[in-house]
C-alpha cells in the first residue's frame, strides 16, 4: 500500500530513459529482427540504460530513514502518513517517572513494500527517548554510535570474502523534528545536529506545523536557517538542478530548496473535506489537509524522499558519509600499524620472484659463449 511515489519515480526514470533512446533505437529493441539498412548502423548500446533499469527492478531498493527530535513531536505519525503504513503498533508509552533517566533506545522497523511491482525494503530508525530525560547532556551518543556501528559492519561486510551478499543498513537519511513552540533551535537541536552532520544527511522538520499561522513558519523558517549557518551545522544540500532540466521542473526545484527546513503536519485519520476524503486533522474550526500545499509541506517532503532526492541521499551516504569514515578507519589503521613498528603494509604485498641459482649460472655460461674473444 505505498504511495504512488516509489512507482511514479520508476515511470519518470522510463520516461527519461525513453527520452534517452532515439526513435530509431527504440524500434530495434522491439523489432530487432526488421532492421532496416540505416538501422543496422547502431550497436545498440542505447540500451544499457534499459538493462540497469531492468536489473535494479528484480533487485528491488532499500531505504533506511532515522527519525529523530523530542518525543511527542509527532515523528510516528509522520512517518505512519509518508509511507501509509502502521509502524508502530506495538509502541508503548513511557510515563513521566519512567523518563526522567531514559536512555534513548534505537528501535528499528522493517516493512516490505511493493507498488506496481517495483518492491522497496524499507527500514525505519527510531530513536525514542530522545532529549526526554532530565539530563540530556550527550543524549545523541547513542544515536552516533549506532550509525557508526553500521559504517563499521558495512566496512567489515566489504572487505569480507563475501562481497556479493552484503546487506546495507547504513542510514541514509535523518529527519530531525524542531519544536514549532520555541523561537528557533534549542541548544539540544544544535548539539545532536552538530554531533551528526558529518555522519549522515540531515533533513531538518519543523513538526506539527499546523500550531503555526503562515507568517509565524516564514519566521520559524528564517530564523532556523540563519541559526543552522550561524552554528556552521551542515544540513542535507539539495544537488544543483541541471541546466537542461525543462523550466517546470527548475521551477519545482527552485521551491523546494526555498522551503527548508519543512514545516510539516501528520495525522494517522482520514477525513471528509469538500466531498473527498483525505488525511487530515479535524478542528472544530476547520479541517487541516496533510497532502494540501497551502497547508504545510508535507507533499514536497514526500515528493523530495521518494519521488526525487531517494537515490541523491544514498549516493551522498555512500560517497560522501561513508568514504570519511572509511578513510578514517584506513588512517588509524596505517598509524597503528607504524606505533606497532611494524613494516608490513596494511595491502598484502606479493613477494617478489627469487632467481633461482640454477637460471643464473646458465645465463652466466650463455653470457661466456657469447663473449667476443
Ligand atoms: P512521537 O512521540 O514523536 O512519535 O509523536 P506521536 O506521533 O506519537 O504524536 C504525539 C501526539 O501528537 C499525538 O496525539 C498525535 O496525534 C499528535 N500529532 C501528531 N502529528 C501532529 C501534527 O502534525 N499536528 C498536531 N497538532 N498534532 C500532531
């Protein structure tokens, strides 16, 4: 039961490969028997995009999606509108007394979705506890070490002999929910920020968005992304849209990266609002749509994670998060292994062929046939 998204996203990336192959190309893969003279000019690697398309569809995708803030901020409910599915029927509640020295937990659900048979494993991190307990100095320890914990495995799992096989479950996103009560970030928002930016690609939410009236998100907003610079804390960058994307689409973009941090609304009910029904929340002075655009930005979130952003947050995990820790993993190696007085080389070196004594006094004797008298 997943959203449109993950399918539409298929059939935009087949409309991009369409695009890609000429008319021409197009007909030898239906026909490639009917080729006429010209045709038979082309290869027929217009296709390799086809091929990959095809092979990453039987595969299937997988997505790991941490969210983090302060309990209470709606995170379960977000998540349960952004991927209709109930996440978390077993949660249970802790009461006050229960917090007051609360560890944050890491609890991790996995549900197998499937759109139009394109199948996407997709991996939810929780974090409760998070900044609950009265002391919150250093809540968001456990939150780096688990992703850490994860590069590591995936560090051991790639230099391991079974390469073929691994299962990744490094983060690829952390949506990190923002009080909309306070006048800005809290000096927990700052520091878990900080403790996490270069690790994973951060997506900063203000939660419950619909306490707000508009004037009072556009100053949240302002406000949040003048503290984000202001600390030097390095939240997810939209990539650049490229220059040949049509306008409609730089226009869509220009708007999302416009809107960060999201100002976002979740809500677990469906509602009747002028004759649809639609998730929403019910006030006894209106209705509040989640998927409507004047009402928050819960629909461009949506579209960014699933539709067009999925496969930029997992490059930028792989490429970017991922090859610091790697690097640094290989550093402290290498030191280590110099502390040791070790002159072994972390690579194996294959040692060099020995000449045998054998060869050389033949090549000696040779050597003496040879010589001019
Ligand atoms: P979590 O502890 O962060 O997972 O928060 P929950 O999702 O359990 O939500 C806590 C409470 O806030 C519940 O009563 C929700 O119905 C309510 N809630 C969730 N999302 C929103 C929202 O967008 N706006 C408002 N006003 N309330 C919300």
């Amino acid at each position: 039961v997943l959203p449109a998204a993950v399918m539409d996203s298929i059939i935009i990336q087949e409309r991009l490969v369409e695009r890609l192959l000429s008319p021409r190309t197009q007909a030898q893969r239906s026909h490639p028997a009917k080729l006429k003279d010209h045709e038979k000019q082309y290869v027929g690697f217009a296709t390799l995009p086809n091929q990959v398309h095809r092979k990453s569809v039987k595969k299937g995708f997988d997505f790991t999606l941490m969210v983090a803030g302060e309990s209470g901020l709606g995170k379960s409910t977000l998540v349960n509108s952004l991927f209709l599915t109930d996440l978390y029927k077993d949660r249970k509640l802790l009461n006050a007394e229960e917090r007051i020295n609360q560890t944050v937990e890491i609890v991790k659900h996995t549900v197998d979705i499937e759109e139009k048979g394109v199948k996407l494993k997709l991996t939810i991190v929780d974090t409760p506890g998070f900044g609950d307990a009265v002391n919150n100095t250093e809540c968001w320890k456990p939150i780096t070490d688990y992703i850490d914990q994860q590069f590591e495995q995936y560090f051991r799992d790639e230099s391991g002999l079974n390469r073929k096989n691994i299962q990744d479950n490094r983060v690829h996103c952390c949506l990190y929910f923002i009080s909309p009560f306070g006048h800005g970030l809290r000096p927990v928002d700052v520091e878990f920020m900080k403790a996490l930016h270069e690790k994973v690609n951060i997506v900063p939410l203000i939660a419950k968005a619909d306490c707000l009236i508009p004037s009072e998100i556009r100053k949240l907003k302002e406000r949040i992304r003048e503290e984000i610079d202001k600390f030097g804390i390095k939240v997810y960058q939209f990539p650049e849209c490229d220059s040949d994307e049509d306008e409609e689409f730089k226009q869509q973009d220009r708007e999302l990266k416009e809107s960060a941090p999201f100002a976002v609304i979740g809500s677990n009910t469906v509602v009747e609002a002028k004759g649809q029904r639609v998730r929403g929340r019910l006030y006894p002075w209106g209705i509040v749509e989640v998927e409507n655009q004047a009402h928050c930005d819960f629909v461009k979130l949506r579209n960014m994670l699933i539709r067009t952003h999925m496969h930029d947050l997992k490059d930028v995990t792989c490429d970017v998060h991922y090859e610091n820790y790697r690097a640094q993993c290989i550093q402290q190696m290498t030191s280590k292994l110099t502390q040791d007085n070790r002159i072994e080389s972390p690579i194996p070196i294959l040692p060099l062929p020995t000449p045998d004594t054998e060869t050389e006094k033949l090549i000696k004797m040779k050597d003496e046939e040879v010589r001019p008298l």
